[in-house]
C-alpha cells in the first residue's frame, strides 16, 4: 500500500468516525454539557489542526514512511528475524497499543509531563472533541516515542497505518459523550475500552483520574491494575475535569490551552 495515499486514508476514517460520534452524540447524550458546544468544539478542533501542521512541519516522514525507511535498511526486531507477515503485524499493533498505555501512566506520573497532559484534562466536559485535545509539545513526544518502538519492533508498514488509524479512531470514541445500553457497554469492555470507562479517566477525583489509561484494549488497565469500573458519583453527577481549574475562559479557548504546561 504506497504511503502517499495514507493521508486520504486517515483523513477519511476520520471524517468518518467524527462523524459518527457527533451524531450519535446528538441523537443519544450520555451527559448534559456544561459549557457552550460551539466555544469547545471551536477551540478543541482549532488545536487539533494547529497540531496537524506541526507534526507535519516538525516530522517531513511519517510513521508509515519510517517503517518503510527501517525495513528497507535491516533495521529492528521483525527485519532480523523470520516470523510470518501475520505475525508481526498483529504483534506490532499490539505491542504499539502497550507503549502508548505506559506513555499514558508516564503522563501521570512525572510532574513535568503531567505539565503537557493537563491540557487533556483540563477541558471541563468531555465528548468526540476532546479525544483529539492534546498540547502541541505531548504531541511531539508522543510522536518521538512512536518513531523509536517502530524503528525497535521493525513494525510493518502496514501495521503502523492499522495502528494509527484504531488509535485516532478509538480516542474519538471513548471520549465520545454517547449513551451506550449497559450490555452493550459490558460486553464490549471484555475487549475493548468504552466511552463510560474512559469517562472515568476524566474525572476530576484523583483517584479515578488515576485510572482507566487505555485507549484502546482493556488488558492492560486489568494487568497492571489500574481498572476502575465506575466513578463514585455517578456518570451524570461525576465532575469532569480538574477542581483547579473551573474557568472557562481559562480551560477552553486555545491561547489559553497552550499556555497550560506554563502555568502554575
């Protein structure tokens, strides 16, 4: 699959899945907003382009591009050894999957990341939208933690395409503001990490805060215990956000989300 049409690959899985979420969100809300869509969504989707540009400016070659370049040079685990194409390819996206829930707990953990992170979190409800808010600065580390486990598993061209489109699609739906039947919800959280368990992660409580890292599988949470099925008050009552920051102003317009690692 030729790396110059991955561009209209992700945009339209993209386009598609955002789609998707904001009508079901529509049609079937989980919880009432507490601040004005259109301000989010403004300054959410504002962000997210602005980081497109940068990574692009910043990365000339994407994670597909590099698999190709690490194949082509014998570089990394799957290019020195033989195992089938299936193989490493299920295993890449996998193992892709695991790195990015550490780099999450990571996040969390060290007070300087948690700096760039707080931009995350800070947005004071939670639907399709924030699913991509992230600080331009994580985005660049996320992208050079990325670049280094592909050039390390010698993941397959094609593996990192499968995985960067589940990842952006998975982020836009479990952050999704979507009411979900409780069996359905169930059922799929054996597998895969829900928009009521990911909801959990969004709460303003630290403990629960500290829960729920996945983005895409649920194993890890349930391995490495960091699992919370319900957040205390309820889906509906639960604070979204952080209890420093409440403003509006503060926590939802762009300028002010890009100074966030700055502030105290």
């Amino acid at each position: 699959m030729p790396t110059d049409h991955e561009i209209v690959i992700r945009l339209g899985f993209f386009l598609s899945i955002f789609t998707l979420m904001a009508w079901w969100e529509a049609y079937a809300p989980k919880r009432q907003l507490t601040v004005a869509k259109i301000l989010r969504w403004r300054n959410n989707l504002a962000l997210t382009l602005l980081n497109s540009l940068i990574l692009r400016l910043v990365f000339p070659m994407t994670g597909t591009g590099l698999a190709i370049y690490a194949q082509a040079n014998g570089w990394g685990l799957f290019n020195w050894i033989q195992v089938p194409a299936w193989l490493a390819l299920i295993t890449s996206v996998i193992l892709l999957d695991l790195v990015i829930y550490w780099q999450h707990v990571m996040m969390h953990v060290f007070p300087l990341l948690w700096r760039l992170h707080r931009a995350h979190h800070a947005d004071l409800d939670i639907d399709v939208t924030t699913g991509a808010r992230f600080h331009p600065l994580e985005m660049l580390l996320s992208m050079l933690i990325k670049f280094a486990v592909i050039v390390i598993l010698g993941a397959p061209m094609l593996a990192v395409l499968i995985f960067e489109v589940v990842l952006n699609g998975m982020a836009m739906f479990n952050h999704s503001n979507i009411r979900l039947p409780l069996v359905l919800d169930r059922m799929l959280r054996q597998l895969i990490v829900t928009p009521d368990m990911h909801r959990v992660h969004h709460s303003a409580l630290i403990p629960e805060m500290n829960s729920n890292y996945g983005f895409n599988l649920v194993i890890w949470d349930k391995l490495f215990g960091s699992y919370r099925d319900q957040p205390q008050a309820g889906h509906n009552n639960m604070m979204i956000g952080l209890r420093e920051w409440r403003d509006t102003a503060f926590c939802c317009r762009l300028l002010n989300i890009l100074l966030i690692p700055f502030r105290k």
